[in-house]
C-alpha cells in the first residue's frame, strides 16, 4: 500500500497537517487515538468515512517520518566555577 494514496497535506486546511484525503481528520489524531488504546474498531465506528487502509496509511507515514528523522547530539558545555 502506498500511503501517498490516503494521506494529503494541503495548506487551506488544517494548517497544512497532513490529513486523511477527503476529511479534515489529521494523521496525528488518528495515531493519538491509537495512542490512548482505541482500537481499529472504535476508530471505524466512530469516523465511519474511513477505512482500515486509511488507518494504515496513518501508520505507514508516521513510520516513514520518524524513518527518515536524524537526530544530531548536542553537547552543552558545563559551567565552570
């Protein structure tokens, strides 16, 4: 699955988040629900226009973000007395 097919990022809405396609519903919702162990079902339930690939889609982009993150260690000098 390409999550390029369900998730948009547009600057007219949400302030450019990304989002589901066709919603105003932002991948960081969706992943925060998850977060606080709702389940695939609920999540359904409760937003019946989406689909369980756009769940997915949800995941595999937050995986490809935090994938491609780099982290540089900076070090802080200590004070000296």
């Amino acid at each position: 699955m390409n999550w390029r097919e369900h998730i948009v990022i547009d600057p007219a809405v949400l302030t450019g988040k990304p989002i589901i396609k066709g919603t105003r519903l932002a991948v960081e919702f969706i992943i925060d629900l998850l977060a606080h162990d709702w389940t695939e079902s609920e999540i359904l339930l409760n937003y019946p226009g989406l689909t369980h690939e756009d769940i997915q889609a949800c995941l595999m982009y937050a995986s490809n973000l935090l994938r491609t993150e780099r982290v540089y260690p900076v070090e802080i000098p200590q004070e000296v007395d």
